[in-house]
C-alpha cells in the first residue's frame, strides 16, 4: 500500500516534512474509535492509540482525528501498532454542530474531495434539506454532487430532477438506481487520481447500495425490504474509508438525523447564490433582509425573482447560524470565568505555601 494510492500530495507532504525527519510515520484514518484509530499506511493497516498528551492538548473534539485525516504517528517497535503524534492541516472538512444542545464542533470527515449528497426519488426527496446538505458541502472546501437515487421506484423522474435544478446552481446532478446498477458508470470519474469522495444522506437513501455495486461486494449491510416504497434501511453505525478496488477512495457515513449548521457562513452564500448576489444592491450594507428599507432581496421575493421557500430557508439558516453565534460567545465568557478562577485559586494557595514557609 502507497501513500500516493491513499491520495496523498504535495500538499500533506510538504507539512509532514519536519515529522519525517524525526523518524515518525503517517497514516491516513480508515475507521475512528473512542480510544483507537485504524489506518491505512505504507505498513499496511496499522491500529493507533490517541496518547493522553494529545487529549489533553485537545481544546475542542474538533481537534481529534477524523476519517480522512492524515495521523502523524509513532510506529512501535515489532508492533503492528503506534501513539498518534499530531493530525496534518486539513484540505477540506465536513462538519456540523453536534446534535442536542452542546455547543460543540462534530466533523463528519476530512480531506474530501468530492461530497456526494444522495437522496432517493420517494418520500425522502426533500428541497429544503438539500438545501441544507449543499450549505454543508460548499463550507467544507470538497465539490458537491447530487445523487438521485432509487429511480426505479419513481413514476415522474423529471419533477424530481427540475426540483433539483431550481436550487442547486451549477452543482452536477446524476440520476440513477443503484440497486439495478443504473447510471453507477457516472461516478466513476470523481475517484480519478486516487481522489477521496465521501456520501451523505439519510437513512434509508441508499448509500450503502451503492458501495456495495461500487466495490462489487456486499460489504455494507443493507435491510430486508420494508414496504414496496423503500427498497433498504442503511445500517451503517460507523464512518470508515473504503478503497476502492479501480483506485480511489468512498468515505460512508451513517444516516442523518439532524443537520445543524456550523459556521456556515461561506456555505450559505454559495448555497443560495442568487439571494447573496442581490444582496449586493440593498440601500444598506448590513441589511438583514427583514424590514429594512431599500431592500433589494425581499424586492426579488415579491417579484417572483427568488423563490419564497428559498428565502424562508435562507432566512431560518441565518436565524440559526446567529444563535450558535450567541452560545459559542457565552460560552467563551463562562469558560473565561473558569480559568480566571481556577488561577485566582492558585494565586491564593500559593500565597498561602509562602506565609507558612516564612
């Protein structure tokens, strides 16, 4: 196994030249455990324990490794294992808040090139979660790409795919049915040069079918049949990194639940491209889009120009956006607090050590 079939490049090898230097190896993260990691390295697969100097150094569980992240670690001696030393920046990641109410970073994966977004031609289909799915994609750095999937269970493929049209500006759409091996041939161009694509979506979409047609094997578990309307449940509990037997590598991801945005400013003005442009022509720079005058946007919306459940959604993202806003900087204020105690404390018992020791 080669480090240039994992994808690696120019770019992970100039920063992990220093740490070349020092004798230590690299891997890139096939499967993320709680205490471990498997990668895949010029060893082979290799098992990696997180060191407790890692953890303790991490400020966020942003700052833990992910699948797709390239592990700088130290390889023991006769062992088929190492410590993991550090993680090298990062060339894209997928990341959304954490679900429930924690204020934390969860990032889904890394160094993706290509995302693709499957959703089926059912029940799922949903134009307001993809547009969702395509803030989440353009704010991570990898292309997006849609897949419509389960095109046999459809009877109007066409509705489906002006839906996706509307909204998804000059993202490639592919159409197909995975379970009859139907238009798989579309993907193969996005694992050219040992790229590493990853695929969201919620259960139940499809995700796992189409790996398995992919890699020719039924490795990802796929439920029985439930209803003539939904062909298979994804299973799949675990992100992990596959390669890819023609070269190239899928990262799989478990069905979501929850969507929540993450710093997603970036995303949702590539997302919804046209509300962002027109923006630029109301009378005042900060405008919100509510009940400011001048305003050339909700001008755009009562034209007809921009869609009103675009601009509801956009609206709802940005409302949202702003109150995670709120939490990170209240809690960097607690957290402020905290330490300024915990130093006072220090202080004082210091001052205490010194007046017994007079």
């Amino acid at each position: 196994m080669n480090l240039q079939s994992l994808g690696w490049n120019d770019f992970f090898s100039a920063h992990f030249k220093s740490y070349a230097e020092q004798g230590f190896a690299v891997g890139k993260v096939a499967v993320e455990h709680k205490q471990y990691l498997r990668l895949y390295s010029e060893f082979g697969q290799i098992t990696c324990e997180i060191s407790g100097k890692f953890r303790h150094e991490a400020r966020s569980q942003g700052e833990f490794p992910t699948v797709g992240d390239w592990i700088v670690f130290r390889r023991l001696a006769d062992e088929n294992k190492g410590i993991v030393q550090a993680i090298l920046p990062r060339k894209s990641k997928i990341s959304r808040k954490v679900a429930g109410q924690h204020t934390q970073e969860q990032i889904i994966a890394a160094n993706v090139d290509f995302l693709f977004i499957v959703t089926s031609l059912n029940f799922d289909f949903n134009v307001r979660r993809l547009e969702r799915y395509l803030t989440l994609a353009w704010d991570s750095g990898a292309g997006p790409v849609i897949l419509l999937n389960k095109a046999d269970l459809c009877d109007n493929p066409e509705y489906f795919v002006e839906q996706t049209a509307e909204i998804a500006f000059g993202v490639p759409v592919h159409f197909l049915s995975a379970s009859n091996r139907d238009g798989l041939e579309q993907l193969q161009p996005y694992f050219k040069n040992n790229k590493t694509c990853a695929m969201i979506g919620s259960s139940g979409v499809g995700k796992s079918t189409i790996i398995n047609k992919i890699i020719g094997e039924e490795r990802q578990r796929v439920d029985t049949l439930r209803s003539s309307v939904e062909k298979g449940r994804h299973t799949t509990t675990q992100r992990e990194l596959i390669i890819l037997p023609g070269g190239g590598l899928l990262i799989d991801t478990p069905g979501m639940r929850e969507i929540q945005l993450w710093d997603a400013d970036r995303g949702i003005a590539e997302a919804f491209e046209e509300i962002t442009t027109t923006a630029e022509n109301c009378h005042f720079r900060d405008c919100r889009h509510r009940q400011e005058p001048g305003c050339a946007v909700r001008q755009a919306v009562k034209s007809g120009e921009i869609q009103m459940a675009r601009y509801k959604n956009f609206q709802k993202m940005q409302d949202e956006l702003q109150q995670l806003k709120e939490k990170q900087q209240l809690q960097s204020r607690l957290e402020a607090k905290r330490q300024d105690k915990i130093l006072h404390r220090a202080i004082k018992n210091m001052k205490k050590i010194r007046g017994k020791n007079r």
